[in-house]
C-alpha cells in the first residue's frame, strides 16, 4: 500500500473512532470537511440532542448519534459545543477517552486548564480557536496543545483542523485572547469595512443596492486576491496606490491620524482584554 505522505491531510487512513461532541454550525461544518477528506462515516460518533438533517442522514451511513451502551474508546473527541454548555457538556465524553484519545476543543475562552480539570488526569489536549470562514473551508485556526499532546496527536490535530481552513500552531496558550481578537472577531471587522463602504458610498451619490453591491464585492474580491497573490498586504494596496490619485487621496484620511491602524489597535486591545475578563 502506498504510505501517505507526510504533509498529507486526508482523513482516509485516520483512525476510528472520532467522537463530535456538538454538531451546531461549527460541528456541522468540521464534519462535512472530515467526510469531504475521506472520512467514512462508519468512524464517527456525534453526541447532539438536536442533530441536523444531515447528520441524521449520515446514521443510515453508518455514523453512530447519541449512542447507548458501553461507550467506545475514540481515537480522537473533537469538543464543539458552546462554552457555556462545557460543564455540563465536557465530562459526557470522559468515558470515551482513552490512553491515545486525543480531545481537541474549539471553544472559545474554555481553557486547557479547564479541559484539563474536567477530563481524566493525563488527557492529550488540543485547544484551538477557528474562526467563521470555517463554514466554507477557508477558516484560520490557532492550536496549542498540554504536554501529553505527541506529534502523531499534533499530526492528527492538524489533520481535523485543515478541514475547515488553514492552521497555526503556537506553544503559548496566553496569546489566545489576542488570536480571538485578530481573527477570531476579524470576520466582523471586515463585514463592518463592507457595511461602512455602502454608507459612505450612499453618501457620495450612489443608490443602495448599487453601494451595497460595489462594497461587498470589493471586500470579497480584493480578500480573494490577498489569498491568492504572494504578495503582502501594504505591496498590494500600494500597487493601487497612483501618487496624487483617487486612491491616495482616501488613504490621506484612512492612514491619518485617528485612521485605520489607530482604531484597529484600540479595537483589537479591547477584544483581548474582554477575552480576558471572560476567561477569569
Ligand atoms: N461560530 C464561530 O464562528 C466560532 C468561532 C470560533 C470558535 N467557535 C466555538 O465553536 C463552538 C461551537 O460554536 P457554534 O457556533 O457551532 O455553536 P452552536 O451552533 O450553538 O453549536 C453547539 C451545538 O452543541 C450542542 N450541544 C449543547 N450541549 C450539548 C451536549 N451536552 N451534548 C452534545 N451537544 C450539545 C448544541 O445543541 P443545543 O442547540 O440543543 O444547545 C448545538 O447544536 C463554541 O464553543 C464556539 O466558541 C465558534
């Protein structure tokens, strides 16, 4: 048989079974980029009182939901429930872990400190924060793991991860507020830019639906154009960027004083420290 390769990240050989604790938007999501990457449906296990059409759907192809009986060791249990439902949710997957079982949380705030106090002592933990675009497979995703994580976990972490976006990885835990700050909440920084363009663009003369179309598809356009390009962010804008122009004219105000950067950075810093307070 053909090995996989190591930058590979499909999950036709991953082992069974993966336990979905949560198939709400994000659950739902991650499961269909796990079944999209060669997942058979036979390996996995959800746990979800109001389970989708879906996920319903995928018990007549073997997927097990909300099962009774002795509960089965997972390989992996990935936690996507919301934060406030962990303690009563977190300990319903206790028995299903293993000495190898992996837990992957992508609750926001809930930290490894917490998933390590709620699973038994020893547990390999990956806390994680994803963010919106995950629902169409383009999410980022910051990772830190406890010290039983090993690097097949990791692999495997990065595997289930890469199913909704890109991944990073650090190795320390305090940065998660400002992760959840930058692009965790980003998705709403950027809906705003779109909202604040089709006002300003009424504003300038244009009708409505007109501003509300130009502003959207620019945001998405110009985001898909960064995506795609190898070329940073400051050497894009500036290759649109004609001196004494329209453009520079706009980025006079935007890059002045009180413009983009200072606002972003007064609006980042209070995301992160919000992040805080709610952690405790
Ligand atoms: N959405 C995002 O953009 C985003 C970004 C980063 C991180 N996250 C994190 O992802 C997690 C999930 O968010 P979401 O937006 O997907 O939330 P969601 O749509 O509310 O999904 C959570 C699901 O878990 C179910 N659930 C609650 N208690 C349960 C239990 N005891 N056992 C099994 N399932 C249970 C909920 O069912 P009920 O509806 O019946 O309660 C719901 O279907 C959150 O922790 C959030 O912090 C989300």
């Amino acid at each position: 048989m053909k090995r996989p390769a190591k930058n590979d990240t499909s999950l036709r050989t991953f082992p069974g079974p993966l336990l979905l604790l949560g198939a709400g938007k994000m659950g739902a999501a991650m499961l269909e980029g796990w079944l999209k990457r060669g997942l058979a449906p036979g390996k996995l296990i959800v746990l979800e009182p109001q389970a989708g059409k879906a996920v319903k759907g995928l018990s007549r192809r073997g997927l097990k939901l909300n099962p009774k009986g002795k509960a089965a060791t997972a390989a992996a249990i990935v936690i996507a429930v919301k934060p406030q439902s962990a303690p009563a949710a977190v300990p319903s997957v206790a028995a299903h872990v293993g000495k190898s079982t992996l837990v992957l949380s992508i609750m926001a705030g809930r930290t490894l400190r917490f998933l390590q106090s709620t699973l038994p002592v020893g547990t390999a933990i990956v806390r994680a924060m994803p963010n919106t675009p995950a629902a169409i497979g383009r999410g980022i995703t910051v990772a830190v793991g406890n010290a039983k994580v090993s690097a097949r976990q990791r692999k495997q972490a990065s595997d289930l991860l890469a199913a909704i976006g890109a991944v990073e990885w650090t190795s320390d835990e305090n940065i998660m507020d400002a992760v959840t700050a930058v692009s965790g909440s980003g998705p709403a920084y950027v809906f705003l830019l779109a909202e604040a363009m089709t006002k300003a663009g009424i504003a300038a003369g244009l009708p409505a639906p007109l501003a509300a179309r130009l502003a959207r598809e620019t945001v998405a356009g110009s985001g898909e154009l960064l995506h795609r390009s190898d070329l940073d962010a400051a050497t894009l804008r500036q290759n649109v960027t004609s001196p004494g122009g329209t453009t520079a004219a706009a980025l006079e105000v935007l890059m002045g004083p009180g413009g983009f950067d200072e606002l972003l950075t007064k609006a980042i810093a209070a995301a992160t420290r919000r992040g805080r307070e709610l952690a405790g």
